[in-house]
C-alpha cells in the first residue's frame, strides 16, 4: 500500500510514533519551525495561565507529518494538563466519547486526529461539550429510554485534520483558534535533524543532514524516517558515523532522488506524460491509470509536487510543467515551450 511508502507523512503505525514520541519537543522553545503558529499559541498559553482557565478550544490543520499531534502534546506539556489522546475512526459513538469526556479534570486536553471523521452523531454530540460543557447523554432505549444531562468540567479540545475542507461548518466554528501548519524549509528540517541525531547519539559529517532534509520534502515525520533508514544504513554498511557517500547510496536505495520524489511520484509524472499527453487529467483517470486510490494522490503524493511547482490544478484536470518534465529527461510540448517562453 502506498501509505508505506517512505516519503509518506502519514503514521507508519505504533512502533514509528513510538519512535517518534521519544525524539518529540517537549516545549515551544524546544519546537523548531512555524514560527507564526508558535507565537500566537505562546500568548494564548501565556494569557491563560495568568488567568488560569483552560485554554480555548484548538484546530490543526495542514498535510499529514508535519506536527500537529507533537504540537498538542507540546501544548499539554506547557499548560501542565492531561492528555487524553484518540482519532476520529475510534470514536464510532456517543458512548465512546461519553467514556473520553467523563473522566476528564479541570483544564485537560483531549486531542481527536483525523477530526474530520467523526460520525455525524458523535459530531453533534460533541457540540455541547465544547460550548456549555455538557451533554445530553441518552441511556437505555425504546419505552424505557431517558436523557440525563451530564455536565462536564472545562476542558480544550484539540482537533486535528488533514482535509479542513471535510469539516463541517458548525463544527469548525466551535473552534476558537485555527492554524494550519505549512511545510518545512530545509534550514528549519536540518535543525531537527541536528537535535534528532544528537538524541540518538548518532555522528554525522558536515553537509550529510543537510542532504537528508532536502530529500524530506518538507515534512519532519519524513525527515526522521529518513534518519532512521540512513542509520541503520550506515551502522550495517559503514562505521556508524553519516558521511556523504553512505547517505547517497542509503537514498539511492530507497528510490528516493535529490528532490525527494520517489518512483511513485515520478509514476505520477510519467502517466501525465506518456498517458495522456501532459494533462489536462482527471484524479480518477491517473488513479486507475497508477492502481493507486484517489485518496492516496490527493493526500500523500500531490501535495509535495504542487509545492515545488510540477503539477498544475486546473478546471479540466491536473496539468504537468516544464519543470517536471525538465526533472524527468522528458521532451517539452511545443505549446508548453512557447507560452513559458512568452
């Protein structure tokens, strides 16, 4: 499946985030990158401390891998709380959160990924929760069916999503502050890497990290599984020690090219091509076209190759750019030459 590939940002299951957990900040100052989002959630953190109420309710949004659930962990660490963490998928009903919610203090957090699948009636369950702090509860059924009001202590949600688009407009407007984390520059990625070694007790040469995150295509959950491969790489092939010529052979191997596209980007890019002439295409045309899901193009490979300019959305279809082709060894379309010439 694609979601194993690499280069994705999503979670390659518990032992990664389990992996990952240990190489988390554990404040915003430890925090690098998004530096707009820090500074507005650093006075929010401020201002409710000094007024010591909980802070108001939280939306990330933005690709997957790039810290939103770190973000929230960050959060709970600088506001002393709880963290009760869960994902849309595992809340099916109203008794699953009814169980999250009840045992929940003054101030904790609950943190939902993936927010945006929430069921509808776990959804509208959920928003007395976040405005009064209480919810009708429904027990037993038919004849002997009761509602009990149940009240809650104030507590901040934290939502997550990677399709804002998905959420629902009553549910979004409950969230007081939203921020949408952008991907990562290489300078901001080096940094982690440099903190994400020296966690790991790992020794590199100059310039070696610096390779490893301008192949992480933005996103730091890509950067440290690169790390991991390329060290576990050199532990087997070399000395331990990250020097120039075993990271290119440790990412040669795994497909990936000094943009950090892997086969199934350059698939992406060639199907464009040789199928069906540069595009305009449909996402459903290149999703038969590859074997791959619709979901998986729109999530996981398009986004990275709309940032560095080598896919175009257009009304009809995607579209590629000299820039891709010129990256690929592929021949221009007369047309594309003379308008980019113009």
């Amino acid at each position: 499946m694609a979601i194993d590939r690499v280069l994705s940002g999503q979670s390659n299951g518990q032992q990664e985030e389990q992996f990952n957990s240990a190489l988390r900040p554990q404040s915003l100052t430890e925090c690098v990158g998004q530096k707009n989002v820090k500074e507005k959630l650093s006075i929010a953190i401020q201002a409710a401390r000094q007024r010591s109420e909980p802070l108001e309710h939280l939306l990330f949004y933005g690709p997957p891998g790039l810290g939103k659930t770190t973000l929230a962990h960050v959060i709970a660490n600088e506001m002393a709380a709880n963290i009760r963490v869960t994902s849309g998928p595992a809340v099916t009903k109203q008794g699953d959160l009814m169980g999250l919610l009840s045992n929940i203090n003054t101030g904790d957090i609950l943190f939902i990924d993936e927010i945006h699948r929430l069921s509808a009636p776990v959804e509208e369950f959920i928003y007395p929760a976040m405005e009064d702090f209480k919810v009708d509860f429904t027990v037993d059924s038919g004849m002997h069916a009761k509602t009990i009001n149940f009240p809650l202590k104030r507590f901040t949600l934290i939502g997550a999503t990677t399709r804002a688009g998905l959420l629902s407009a009553p549910l979004r407007g409950r969230f007081g502050m939203l921020h949408h984390l952008e991907f990562y520059d290489v300078d901001e990625l080096t940094d982690i890497l440099k903190r994400s070694a020296g966690l790991l007790e790992l020794k590199s040469d100059n310039g070696t990290l610096e390779m490893v995150a301008g192949r992480s295509r933005g996103t730091p959950r890509v950067a440290n599984r690169l790390l991991k491969r390329v060290r576990d790489y050199a532990q087997v092939k070399g000395s331990g020690i990250l020097t120039t010529e075993i990271v290119e052979n440790a990412l040669k191997m795994e497909q990936i090219d000094a943009l950090g596209l892997d086969e199934l980007d350059r698939n992406f890019l060639r199907a464009l091509v040789r199928v069906y002439d540069g595009g305009p295409a449909g996402i459903e045309a290149l999703a038969a076209t590859l074997g791959e899901e619709r979901d998986t193009l729109e999530d996981v490979v398009e986004p990275y190759l709309l940032q560095i300019g080598f896919v175009r959305r257009t009304k009809r279809g995607r579209e590629i750019t000299p820039a891709a082709r010129n990256h690929l060894g592929l021949k221009q379309k007369a047309s594309e030459s003379t308008l980019f010439e113009e």
